[in-house]
C-alpha cells in the first residue's frame, strides 16, 4: 500500500448522531468555568493552590473552597494555542537552561510576564503542594517558593521499590507507606487551614471522596468503551480533554457530570459503529506524551495510516490514578484516603517505571496492534527508559513497538519528516506482520 | 631514617581505583572473601553501615568518565538523559563491573527511578532497588517512615548475603562509618584552611576513592594522607577562593576540576557529598542504630538540589558554605541534562547576584575531554577577580 497522505483522506459521512458534540461543548464550558474561576481569585485575593495532576490532593484542598491551578495543564494550553515558545525563551532567557522539562519553562515564562496567560491571569500561589510522583514537581514548586514566598508542601507517597516489589495491602512496607501519608494528610489539612483561615470541615471531605469514588468508577467505564472496534474515542486526542476535566474537577460533581456526558457520546458512538478515526485500522497504545506545540500534526502523522490510540499510560498516570480503582471508604475517610493513595499511585507510577506488565495487559484487552513509545526531552518522567521498555517487550512478548522522540510544547524540537519516515516504517512493518499472520 | 610518605605517592594510589572503571580493590576484597557479595549504590546518599554490617562490600556507583566507552548502554535510554545514568548502566551491561549482588537507586530524580526499572529488567541476578528516602523531609513521620525503609532495605540485604544482622554489628559499622566521615571532613577542613597544603583534585581523589574499596582501608589511606600532609611544604598563592557546586551526583571530569584549580583555590565543593552527607557522628550507643541512621539522614546532613528541607533552604546553605570557607566567588555548575542541577543553578545565581557573590555559571559532562574554553572562561573569571580584589 502506499502512504496515505492527509489530502488524500477520504472524507466520510457519518450517520447523524444525537449526543455528537455534547462532550466538546461540555469540555469547553468547564475549562472556561475554571479559568474564570482562577482570574476571579486572582482579583479578589483569595488564596489560590497550585498543584499537579499526578496527586494533586484535590479532595483536601477542595473541602477549603480552594481554587486549584494545575501549571501542567495551562502550560500544555499555551502549546496547543501556539503560544508556549514564547513563554520558553522568555524563562531562558531568565537563565532556564534549554536542556529542562519545557512545562516549567513555559509556566515560569507566564509568571515572569505577569501571570498573563492566553486563556486568562495566572494568579500567584497561597500554597503549593507537589508530590513526589515528578521529581521536577518539587523543584518547579521551590521556583515559586522563591517567586512569591508561598509555603510549599511536597507531599510524598513511597512508590514502585525494585526488584520483585508488589503493593501488597498487610504488608509491613504497605503499613509503614500508609502511615507516613496519613500523617501527611493531617499535616496537609493543617497547613491548608492555617493558609485559608478556614477550619477543616470532615463532611465535606466526605462528599469529596464520594465523588471521587464516582469518578473513578465512570473513568473506568469509559476506558473500556474503547475495547469496542472502532474504539469510539481517540485517547490521544479526546483523551487530552478528559484528562484535563478529571483533573480540573476532581472531587466534584461537575466533574463526575462531564464523565456522564462523555460516556453517553462515546456510548453512542460504540453503538453506532462509529469510530473516532474513520476507517479504523490500526489500534494503537501510547506510551508516554503527544507533542502539544504540534498536537494536529502528531495525531495526524498516525490518522492517515488510520491509526487510532483506544489507550495510552497518559490516561493512567497523569489521571491521578482514578484508572485503578479509587475506593475510599467514607467511614474512614482520612486513614483510606492514605491507604488509596499508596495503594492507586504505586500502582500508577509503577506503570510508569516498570510497565511491561500493564502494557501486556493493555494490548491484550484494547487489542492493540502496537505501542508507540514517544520519548519527550522535557519530561525524563515518563522517557528516560522507554527505549528499554520497548526492546524487553519486543524481545519477551513480541509486542511490536515504535521509539520516536520530539518534545511536549518546545516546536524546536520538532522534526516532521524524520518522525513521519519512522512512523510510516512502523505502518508498514504492523502490515507485513498483519499479512505473515494472516498467511499463518 | 624515617621514611615519610608523600602525598602524592598516596594519592596515586587513590587515582589507580578511582581511574579504573573494573573496580580492583572490589575485585581483591573478593578474592580475600570468597563468599562476599558486592552491594553498589548510586548517588547521592546511601546507608553503607547497612551493607557493611551485613558483611557486604558497599561500593558507591558515581558514573564513568572518558575512559568508558558507552557502546550498549545508549540502545536502552532516551536521548536526552544525563551521562551518569549512561555510564553507570554500561559498567554493568559491558562486564566491566560484573561483581554486584544487589544495587540500590535512592529516588533523587526520574532518570534514577527509571535506571532502577531498566536495571531490574536487564539484570535478573542483581536484585536492584529503590530506596525511598523521604522527600517530605519536614514531615514529622518522616523518621519512623525512614526508619521503616532502611530495615526494608536491610532485610533485603540479608537474603542477598544469607545472613542476619545484629545491633551489636550495625553499632560496629556505624562506628567504622563515623570514623571515615571525620576523615573526610578533616581532608575538607584542611583545603578549606590551607588550599596549598592539599589541592582540590587530591581531596577528591582521597575522597572518591571511599566508594571504591574497603571503608576500614579506606581510614587507613586517608590517615596516611592526613600524615603526609603534616609534612608538607607548600606556599600560599595568589589565587581566588572559590566554592563550586553542582557535583553532587553526576561528577566533573577530573581533569575540568584542575582546570579551575590551576586558577583557584577549590575551598569547598559538593563533589560525592554522599559520603560525607552526615555532618556529625551517628550515635553509637542509640538503642535503635538504624533509626539512629534515619534521624541523622534527616536532621544532622548537608544539602543538595535533589533534597527538598523546608529548614535547609538550599541557597541559604550555599552562601553559608561560602562564609564558612572564607571563598570570595562561587562556580554554579550543573551537569548536562540534569534537570534538578539545571534548574538549582537558576536559584543559586539569583543569590549570589543578591549577596553581591561573584559566580561563573557552567555546564559539564563526564565524558567531556577538552576543555580549552572552560580553562579560558575560568581564567577571565578569576582574573578579574584577583583585580577586582586587589
Ligand atoms: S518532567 Fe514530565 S511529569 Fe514532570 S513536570 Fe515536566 S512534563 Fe510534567
Ligand atoms: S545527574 Fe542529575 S539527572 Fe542525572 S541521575 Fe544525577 S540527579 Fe539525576
């Protein structure tokens, strides 16, 4: 066959679907929603929290009424507005060496000229809380402590051990990890009272933990809406307004709402028959980011081979976990919301290190043809092995997997031809195992 | 006749373990213990009483300089990763370090907790490990927490080495331990006061060489070199006292590190901090030595950028470091691709620009070979400092 090119696409009729859209318009309704709920903040002066998404501690934080920015997300906002160079060069110029996870670059860039976001105002942080999940959390979170002298609480939960190690609930480690999160919690409340001048309210903790709970679960459901083929959603693309609403809302119920649309639409769409890549041929897993400053060209690069992502790690680690099951028991709500985080973010994060595993399990349920791997110099989070990955899996399992590299938002970075040769390579190689099987 | 010892002569004997990537002190300990098994550690920090009690031979993994070549180690990480990682990885994938038992990464950035993960799948015989030292180093749980680890630690170590550990002997190697550290230190106090009488590429030498053999041996080189140095006849020079930071995992090639002595006096440095990361004695006599361990880990230890401690803010560390050393400029280095170092150099500088601390800012790479440029930028540096000064 030979490659297909976007002008070539066909250009496909679908049949009218109802609820077609309802997630998009969802999707924007809320992002602006948070938006204007950061700027009101800002003007009002009401302490602000800025967090992450891998452990962002929004079930805390949002008992306090607390306005949660996520600088993953705004800055991921700047790439995919065209805008992150900008913001970049102006942290290098700052002395930001070029050679640093383009996220804090592009955020530092916004702080530097005055909060002044395309979306809206950055306002300064009350509080910081940056897990352990990304090391570069911490020290992106110490650039604000120096910025604006705000308290910064690194929130450390233990993760993947090594050799052998397994989450196992009774276990001696599991105790010890469990104990030290939960004092973490009570500090954290601590804190977080002491920068709001609110007292902690346990009830509305509660209706916070419920709703993630409720998150989780319709997470979950819809995930597995894409084992139907043609998956009805792109992870890669529609995945990227999930994720950002998940962790936006998380503990409320407007984010449980927006879960309850997209299941609906993707429901539909599975129904129908109707999959988010026309055509679909290809089911695809990625392995760690899309590239943002060049997210149109990244997703088309695999849709003109009418590749689809039904899953990627993404939706995994940078959803918080909620893939794996949050279930805190209301009861206990502060001693299970320890317990959930060590048991879900070890899990996650161990996906992250030691994923072989999970990517086999996700190949055989999602059907998977193949994992892309995509390393991104700004992130050694989710890069710095992938290569390994890719040969072990290769090698042990026979799962066939492509290794190609760009960035997360620094366009420099970005080389389209070289990454469409691989990416067509790795097309046709998919095809002549499909044809040999076929024979088979 | 009393024949005194150089310190040349003795450091010499550090440079041939230091500069030889197969680890020969390693290799004759085994040969002396048939039985030993090998525990190597990665920077920055690591327990080594724990390995040593249990009768293992800790050596500490600090990466590989020019001399290694990296010809499989590059397949099986991205490219944007630091050289340490690389180098660290093709020891063991090339055979030249083939004598580890067991391998411990602490979590100090990503490209470590991945290397723990690529290690794990490409050696089954090693049993490779993080080791979760605590980020949240203010928690008040923190050292229960700790404590907990280490023992999870040492329990791994004991099925390495099939044996048990005592009290009675993590209280002996505490002991052994706390007597290399006062060595250590008292290199570092003697260039700090008398840069001529023992030069930084010695001291790191002398120092380094702790990681790559016997600690019990390792006191007796250094108390021969301490020895040597009562001997020695040097002059001061006019020469500018810097401190240079950024060493503290991925380390300077040595030759960059006498570039800016042979301009400088390196008054105090980061270089292999880890082995000197205790700042006091462990005590012996705590009824729990390991928790003795964690609280000093945690509350008597020097600083670096991959330490988050609300109460050891790293800048302030620094510009303590330069009073205490009498050093009138800083060099704020990082290693290439270090995403922690990279971004602590920022903070550094926007201190030390606050303080009115003179500080040349620099990239390095442990494989790097020639350093012309270096030699000039630091030249100019000190240059202008010496008129500067005078
Ligand atoms: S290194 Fe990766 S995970 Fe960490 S902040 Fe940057 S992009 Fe996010
Ligand atoms: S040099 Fe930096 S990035 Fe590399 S392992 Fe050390 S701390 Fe991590």
């Amino acid at each position: 066959m030979t490659t297909p090119t976007k002008h070539e696409r066909r250009i496909v009729i679908r049949p009218p679907l109802p609820l077609a859209g309802t997630t998009r318009d969802e999707n924007r309704k809320l992002i602006r929603e948070w938006w204007d709920e950061l700027n009101a903040a800002g003007e009002e002066g009401r302490p602000v929290a800025n967090v992450f998404v891998m452990g962002s501690m929004a079930e805390i934080l949002r008992t306090f009424d607390m306005p949660i920015a996520f600088p993953e997300m705004t800055s991921l906002q700047t790439a995919v507005r065209g805008r992150s160079l900008e913001y970049i060069t102006t942290a290098e110029d700052a002395g930001y060496s070029p050679d640093i996870c383009g996220y804090v670059k592009a955020d530092i860039g916004v702080h530097l000229q005055g909060g002044d976001h395309p979306m809206g105002h950055l306002p300064e942080p009350s509080l910081v809380v940056a897990t352990n999940l990304c090391n570069t959390y911490i020290k992106w979170a110490e650039i604000w402590e120096r910025m604006y002298s705000c308290p910064v609480f690194v929130f450390d939960i233990p993760g993947w051990r090594g050799s052998g190690f397994e989450t196992k609930r009774g276990s001696g480690t599991f105790r010890d990890d469990v104990r030290y999160v939960e004092a973490q919690v009570r500090e954290l409340i601590a804190l977080t009272e002491e920068v709001t001048g609110k007292r902690f309210d346990i009830d509305r903790f509660r209706e916070n933990l419920a709703s993630v709970n409720e998150l989780s679960r319709l997470f979950r459901e819809v995930l597995e809406l894409n084992q139907h083929r043609p998956a009805p959603f792109n992870a890669l693309t529609e995945g990227i307004n999930l994720m950002g609403i998940v962790n936006a809302y998380r503990g409320s119920p407007k984010g449980t709402r927006f879960l309850e649309i997209a299941k609906a639409e993707f429901t539909e769409r599975a129904e129908r028959g109707v999959g988010a890549v026309p055509d679909e041929r290809f089911r695809l897993l990625l392995v760690g980011t899309a590239c943002y400053s060049n997210f149109r060209d990244f997703a088309g690069l695999f849709e003109d081979w009418q590749g689809v992502f039904p899953h990627s790690d993404y939706m995994s680690f940078a959803g918080g976990a909620l893939d794996r099951g949050v279930h805190y028991d209301l009861d206990r709500p502060i001693e299970s919301m320890a317990e959930q985080m060590v048991l879900t973010t070890q899990e996650a994060m161990g996906g992250m290190f030691w994923g072989q595993d999970w990517l086999t399990e996700v190949v055989r349920e999602w059907s998977i043809d193949g994992i892309v791997f995509h390393g991104v110099k700004s992130c050694r989070t989710v890069s710095t092995g992938l290569p390994d990955e890719r040969e072990w899996l290769l090698r042990r399992r026979d799962i066939p997997g492509l290794f190609i590299q760009s960035d997360l938002v620094d366009p420099r970075l970005w080389s389209a031809a070289q990454l469409k040769n691989r990416i067509d390579a790795f097309f046709e190689s998919l095809e002549s195992r499909r044809a040999a099987g076929a024979r088979r | 006749m009393i024949c005194v010892e150089t310190v040349e002569s003795i450091v010499e004997e550090a440079r041939a373990l230091v500069e030889d990537p197969s680890y020969p002190a390693a290799r004759r300990w085994l040969e002396e213990h048939s039985d030993g098994k090998v525990l190597g550690h990665f920077q920055v920090y690591f327990p080594e009483e724990l390995a040593h009690a249990a009768g293992m031979l800790p050596l500490k993994i600090a990466g590989f300089d020019t001399t290694l070549q990296i010809r499989k180690a590059d397949a099986h990480l991205a490219a944007f990763v630091c050289s340490i990682a690389r180098s660290a990885l093709e020891l063991v994938m090339s055979g030249t370090l083939d004598i580890l038992d067991m391998f411990v990464f602490p979590p100090i950035c990503d490209v470590a907790r991945h290397s723990c993960a690529v290690w794990a799948r490409n050696f089954e015989d090693i049993d490779s490990q993080i080791m979760y030292l605590p980020h949240n180093a203010a928690s008040a749980a923190a050292v229960p927490y700790l404590t907990g680890e280490y023992r999870r630690i040492l329990r791994e170590i004991e099925e390495v080495a099939s044996t048990r550990v005592t009290d009675e002997a993590l209280r002996a190697s505490i002991e052994l331990f706390n007597e290399n550290r006062r060595l250590i230190h008292e290199l570092y106090r003697i260039k700090r006061e008398t840069p001529w009488l023992l030069s930084a590429v010695e001291t790191y030498l002398l120092t380094r060489a702790a990681g790559a053999m016997p600690r019990e041996r390792h006191n007796e080189l250094v108390r021969r070199a301490l020895a040597a140095v009562e001997h020695r006849d040097a002059k001061p020079q006019d020469k500018v006292r810097v401190v240079f930071s950024g060493g503290f995992c991925e380390q300077p090639p040595l030759d960059l590190i006498a570039v800016i002595q042979d301009a400088c006096y390196i008054v105090d440095d980061d270089f292999m901090v880890g082995l000197r990361w205790l700042t006091e004695d462990v005590p012996v006599d705590a009824e729990d030595p390991i928790e003795a361990l964690a609280d000093a880990y945690l509350h008597r230890s020097d600083y670096s950028p991959v330490q988050h401690d609300p109460r050891k803010p790293k800048e302030e560390m620094l510009l303590r470091k330069v009073r205490e050393a009498g050093a009138e400029a800083v060099i704020v280095a990082a290693a290439k691709m270090c995403e922690p170092g990279l971004e602590e150099q920022v903070g550094y500088s926007q201190a030390l620009y606050e303080a009115g601390i003179p500080h040349l800012v620099m990239e390095f790479e442990e494989k790097t070979t020639t350093f012309e440029q270096t030699r000039m930028e630091v030249e100019t540096f000190a240059e202008s400092l010496l008129f500067e000064f005078a």
